[in-house]
C-alpha cells in the first residue's frame, strides 16, 4: 500500500490534533507539504531548510525517500519526519537553488500557524521551479510513497565519468602543450581526459573534515558526471609494502567513510573500498596486520548501504593472484551481500579476458554480482609470467580501454580507470615515489595501445 508520506512538525513532536504544545500554539497549525513525485525528475532536487525560532540559525538537509530525522535539529524546538524521493530534498528559502542563501532578508521563517514557506523544485543548473506558497501553512501536491524504504534498488547509469580537473596527467600536459613534443603532447592530453576513480585517504588529505571538503569540492564540479572514489584508509593498510597507512581503528575508518556521505550530499557515485586488504589479509605475513580489515570493511558496506545514492564495490583482487574458492569467502566476510558489486584488477595489469573470467567465476557463487575491471594499463596484460613484482612499474605496458559503461561482456558493469596511467606503483624499477607522475611512461604507453590497435 502506498500512503503520501512528507511532513514537516513543529514544534517538539509528540503535538496531536486538539493539543497545545509548549509555545500555546493549536497543533492544528502545524505545516505540512506534499510533494507530487510525478512533477520531478533526474535532474531535478528538491531542498528543505529550517530556520530555528530560538536562534535564527538556518539548517539545510538533503534527505531521501526512506530517510527519517527525529530531533535533528539543534536548538529546538522542531521535529521533521520526511520521507523523499530519491537523492532529493525541499527547501523554504527564497533562492536555496543556489549554494548559500545571500540575503538573509530572503529567508522564510516558518512559524507554525503561518504560511510563511515556499517550496522549490532545483534543477541542476541551479534554477528553480516555484510551486507556490501554501495557504494556512499546507501544500497538497498528491506525493506516494511506499509506507516503509525497501531494499536498495538498481540505479540507472545517467551519465558518463567525471574528468578530474586536478589530475597530474592534465598538469603534465599543460607542461608540455605549449612544446614542439607533438607525442607527448598527444598521449598527455589523451589521458587527462579520461575520467578516472579518484583515491581518497586521510594519509594525504588530513583534517578533520580534509575528505568531506574534497568530496564535495568534486561534486561541486561533476556537473552531472559519474564521481568515482577509491578509500584506501583502512587500518594495516597495505601490509607495509608501498602505500602502507591507513586509519587506527573502526571507529576512525567509519568517520572517513562518513565524510565520504557528507561530502556527496545525495549526489551520484561509485566507490570502491580499499584495493588489495581483503587479498593481503589471506596472506599468512599480512594476517596480523589486516585483522580488522575485514571487519572494517563489513561496517562500512552496512553504513553506504542506507545510501541509495552510492553504488559499493569491494576490491577482490585479480586474475592472476587468488584462486576464487579463496575470494568468495574473503568477500562473503565482507559483507559484499550488502554491496552493489567487486572491482577487479585495481592498478594492475591483468588482460580484461582473464579478469573477465576470474569476475563471472566469482559471480557466479554471489548470486551474479556486477563487476567493475580497471583496464587503465592492461592492454598487454602482466609482464612476464607474472610471478613476483610484475604489477610494480612493468616495462612497456600499454593502456587498456577507456572507461565506460557499455562494455559489451556480461556481468561487467563498467570498465574503469581505477589509477591514471603514468603514475607510479613504487620505488621499483627505477620508479619514483607510488602515486608520482611519470611523463615518459604514460606516453609509452599511450603509443603502445595505439600501435595495438586498442585505442
């Protein structure tokens, strides 16, 4: 059965038709809106903000259906219970479309018993819809919802991947486009235009909200693109190879993770948790390291979970590492029941056709959970037999396809750039520093692939 289900109480709740609360107002008076769900769509927000009576201070939420705040804000005296349509919210200010309201005059303080409320439909460019202001305090515009949030459901891919403004590939070509270097120029500018996973970890972004700020710095420029994150944060991080770190504990990994949440605001996007941890910890070296990986992990796919907005995937190594009766239950441990689906073959160099393999072997024991391969730098697979440091700076790789959503296998959701190809995996090989940028590598490998016929 579906019911409307949007209202806004105040004041403190537990008020009921034919009672006075605390300020001697009727609860007749208090506000309620209906939303019409038929009226939005995918470009479409809606926005709620409340201005405290007490202390005029403004909160704004972005709320989605299946949400419930009680007592939320701070002071009093308010209750909202709101149940929303997804990655949408409402708003009573004059301009809310916009980042920040400019003009506190603008602001509609809604006091119960009046109707001093507007309601606004934001479009992505940030325009807005005006559809009206309610008389004695109420809107009626017909919204259903179902009476209790069901599962997290599929979501549509909408758009294609977000091309990060920052990346060192763009700040390696602005180097150079301006040169006679016709090949690095072509190969340099070729990457940086890829949209590519962008890595997250309190390590290199410090503070106590580093991670939110840069999250919703990447919203703020997504323009409708798919965001794609990588935490690398969780605690043992690693196993003291190169990119050792990561976080101390469950209760710090989970604050990263809600940064994350905080950040995106209900925006879209893919995340995939900590490359190569669920992988390690099977390693007897690496198991008192990684001990409470998993476990960290686990918490983390429950918390995303309840975001409908964000699609999870769990690392599960590659092609040429474990076998699959060691993955599944690594990955069953992990709670990937509750995530969207597992990533393959983070900055590695396994061919899409072996990780494809690898992907539909484990799916198949994980009632055929999508996947994501990385194909940044996998157009000629491993190198060498692929024993030993071979995913470490390998000689004359080339990249892989590029990302996309239409990948024309089964099962595979997205290909993926999960590291832009020319930084480096370590120190090995005469490499620098992992994650530093190397121009002569990445034009290598560009030219490979084109000679190859991938690109």
């Amino acid at each position: 059965m579906k019911k409307p289900l949007i209202a806004l109480l105040l004041p403190l709740a537990l008020a009921h038709c034919g009672r006075k609360d605390g300020s001697g107002v009727p609860a007749s008076n208090l506000a309620t809106i209906s939303i019409n769900q038929d009226k939005l769509t995918e470009s479409m927000t809606l926005k709620l903000a409340v201005q405290s009576l007490e202390s005029q201070s403004q909160q704004t939420f972005n709320l989605r259906k299946g949400q419930n705040l009680d007592d939320t804000f701070a002071p009093g005296p308010y209750r909202i219970e709101l149940d929303l349509v997804e990655n949408n919210v409402i708003s009573y200010s004059s301009n809310l479309c916009s980042e920040k309201v400019q003009d506190q005059s603008e602001l509609h303080t809604l006091r119960p018993g009046t109707n001093a409320i507007s309601v606004k439909v934001c479009r992505a460019d940030g325009s807005s819809i005006d559809v009206g202001e309610p008389d004695d305090a109420s809107i009626d515009l017909d919204i259903e919802f179902d009476d209790e949030p069901k599962e997290k459901p599929d979501q549509e891919i909408t758009s294609s991947f977000f091309v990060d403004p920052f990346s060192q590939a763009l700040t390696a070509y602005e180097s150079v486009k301006s040169s006679s270097d016709e090949r690095k120029k072509e190969a340099l500018k070729f990457i940086a235009e890829q949209g590519t996973f962008v890595w997250l970890s309190s390590n290199w972004i410090p503070g106590p909200k580093g991670i939110q700020d840069k999250v919703t710095e990447y919203r703020k420029l997504s323009q409708g693109k798919m965001l794609g994150f990588i935490i690398y944060d969780v605690p043992g991080r690693d196993c003291g190879q190169y990119s050792s770190g990561g976080v101390t504990g469950l209760d710090e990994y989970l604050g990263v993770i809600q940064q994350v949440i905080d950040g995106l605001a209900g925006s879209q996007a893919m995340l995939i948790l900590e490359p190569d941890a669920l992988a390690l910890s099977a390693e007897t070296r690496c198991k008192s390291g990684l001990e409470n990986a998993t476990a960290a992990i686990a918490s983390a796919v429950a918390l995303l979970k309840e975001h409908r907005n964000i699609k999870t995937y769990l690392d599960a190594s590659h092609g040429n590492w474990l076998a699959v009766e060691t993955v599944v239950p690594l990955l069953k441990k992990a709670n990937i029941a509750e995530a969207d689906g597992f990533a393959l073959n983070i900055s590695n160099y396994v061919s899409t056709e072996k990780n494809y393999t690898f992907g539909k072997a484990i799916a198949a024991q994980l009632d055929n959970k999508p996947f994501l391969i990385d194909t940044s730098r996998n157009g000629r697979g491993v190198y060498g037999d692929g024993s030993g440091e071979s995913w470490c700076n390998p000689p004359e790789r080339a990249l892989g396809k590029s990302p996309r959503f239409d990948t024309g296998l089964d099962g595979v959701e997205a290909f993926i750039w999960g590291k832009k190809p020319g930084e480096s995996d370590g120190t090995c090989r005469g490499g620098l520093k992992n994650g530093e940028f190397m121009i002569d590598t990445a034009v290598t490998q560009y030219f490979n692939a084109k000679d190859d016929g991938i690109l």
